[in-house]
C-alpha cells in the first residue's frame, strides 16, 4: 500500500514551465518543487523530465542539483529518478563510498527477479560496469562469493515449496550459522538459489527444530561483514516489512539522525508498501511515523518526506 497522493490527470507541461519559474527570480521556491514532485507518480516526474528537457533544453535533475541543498536535494534526485535507476544509484553510492553492503543485500534479496535484472541493466548503462563486477572487485571471501551470488540470482516467485528440502537445508544453516561448523559455501548456495518461499519455508523449519528465529544473535560486536551480511539477506528474504521499519527505526534511533537510510525508505517504498510499513512502525513503537520523522528531520528535508508520506507539514 502506498502512500503517495498523487493526481490521476496533470499536465506535464504546467508541470514543467511552473518548476521553471520556481527556479527563477531570487532564491529557489522549494514549495512549488514539493507540491509538484512529491504529488506525482513514477510515470508522471518522467514525463515531466522529458517534457522539461524539450520545453527548455536542460536537464531537470542537473537543474534541480544547482537549484536546491543538502539532504533535500538528495531525496529529491533519488524520488525523480525511475526505480532501477535509483537503485543502481543506490548500489554504486553504497559499494565506493562507504561500503554499506547492506544495500546491496537489501536490494537483492528485496526486489522482484525482475526489477533485480532491471536494477543491473541500469547500472551498466550508467557505469558501464556491471554491477557484479563492482561488487567483485570491492570485496573478497566468503562477503564477495555471497553478494555476488545474490545480485546475480534470479529466483522462482511460485508458492511451490518442498518441504523435506526445508528440513535439510534448515539444518545446513543451523551447522553453518549457529554451531560455526560446516561450510559458508553451503549457506550461500541455499540463500542465493532457493525461492524466496521455500526459503520462508526452511527458516520456519528452523524455528520449529531449534525453538528460535534463524537470526536471532546471528549478529553481535564481534560480527564481521559477511555475517552482517548474512543477517540482512536472511531478514530481507523473510519479512521485507520489518526490515524496513527496523532500518526506518535505527535511522531515527541513531544519535544524529541517519537521513541516507531514511530517505532511502521512503524514496523506494512511497509507491509501494511505506503505508504497512509506517503500521508496523506505530505497533513496534507507539509513536507515528510521521511524528517521529517530523521530530528528527527539518526545514524542506522534513516537508518532503513528509509529503511523500502522504501527510502535509
């Protein structure tokens, strides 16, 4: 369920010569910029990008980058771009700058096969790498052999599952992950083949056999990458909404607020499920999104975010 309020008619030409005028004059008009961006569909901010770009002969995004600051700018590029763009944004920012491999797991453990492919498309075409190759080349062992295997699945979306396998490779995780005996190579090839149901399906075996979730204490101070890693993609796979309500709510948590992850959130998920997600949020915290994000954040940042909310400052 998203939250995005958009209009089911505009114009993209009203669109595009109204953030003109907002750019002229003295100073940008960041509110016209959120009433218009922050109420208008996928579809519609590329249409207004291709209709600005005929219209005026620049690029919006470049314009917008020399037009307005900081995290604001930052949320708003990442809400014009398509999706696979974005996410191959995302990708590259997470793997050269501050190696968050958590996005890449939460990337492709969370996206459909095939927004995943569409994901690689976009990056190659934007990099003229491949995604796999810049993973590749950024890491080694056993994180290297698993974020490869991961950006390079394309996994069965059936409900078919085999029970008897579940058992069997609930098993191979408990040796791998909890006793620290068996082998990585064994983990990786169950998370980066099994269909996301049949991995539900062994991780729930899990729990009945050992009486506990899989990634319970998976994770303590002495955890490195790959295992960090590991609790990511195990998370993803099997509840992809409270993986995001946690990252919303570690974010938020954080002394000094974490605005690369919560933009990251609601970016990405505004059309998609930020409406569940914001429920689970007040169920887990009895405060509301909003509220807490309205209490962390400021000035036009704020107003955005809280527009793509669908909630108005």
């Amino acid at each position: 369920m998203a939250t995005l309020i958009a209009p089911s008619n505009h114009s993209p030409q009203e669109d595009a010569e109204a953030l003109r005028k907002a750019f002229e004059g003295w100073g940008t008009d960041e509110k016209t910029v959120i009433v218009i961006l922050g109420h208008r569909t996928v579809y519609q901010r590329q249409q207004i990008r291709r209709v600005y770009e005929e219209i005026f002969q620049e690029d919006l995004v470049k314009r917008l980058e020399s037009e307005i600051k900081g995290d604001f700018e930052k949320a708003v590029y990442r809400w014009i771009l398509e999706p696979a763009d974005r996410d191959a944004v995302l990708a590259n920012v997470a793997i050269k700058n501050g190696k968050n491999y958590n996005v890449i797991v939460e990337i492709a453990t969370i996206l459909s096969p095939e927004e995943l492919l569409a994901v690689r498309r976009a990056y190659l075409n934007r990099y003229k790498h491949s995604l796999e190759e810049d993973v590749a080349a950024h890491t080694s062992g056993h994180l290297r052999q698993l974020l490869v295997g991961l950006v390079t699945s394309y996994r069965y979306v059936g409900d078919e599952i085999n029970p008897k396998l579940a058992q069997t490779e609930a098993e191979i995780l408990h040796d791998a992950v909890k006793e620290k005996k068996g082998s990585y190579e064994e983990t990786i090839r169950v998370l980066t083949t099994r269909s996301r149901t049949q991995l539900v399906a062994t991780f729930n075996c899990y729990r009945e056999i050992h009486g506990t979730s899989i990634s319970k204490k998976l994770v303590d101070e002495g955890s490195d990458e790959f295992q960090r890693a590991l609790y990511t993609a195990i998370r993803g796979i099997k509840d992809p909404i409270k993986y995001y309500e946690k990252v919303v709510r570690n974010a938020i948590k954080k002394v000094g607020t974490d605005e690369d992850a919560l933009t990251r959130v609601v970016v990405s998920r505004a059309e998609k499920d930020l409406k569940i997600i914001s429920e689970v949020y007040y169920k887990r915290n009895s405060v509301l999104l909003e509220h807490a994000i309205a209490k962390e954040t400021s000035g036009d940042y704020k107003k955005f975010l809280l527009t793509l909310l669908g909630k108005e400052d």
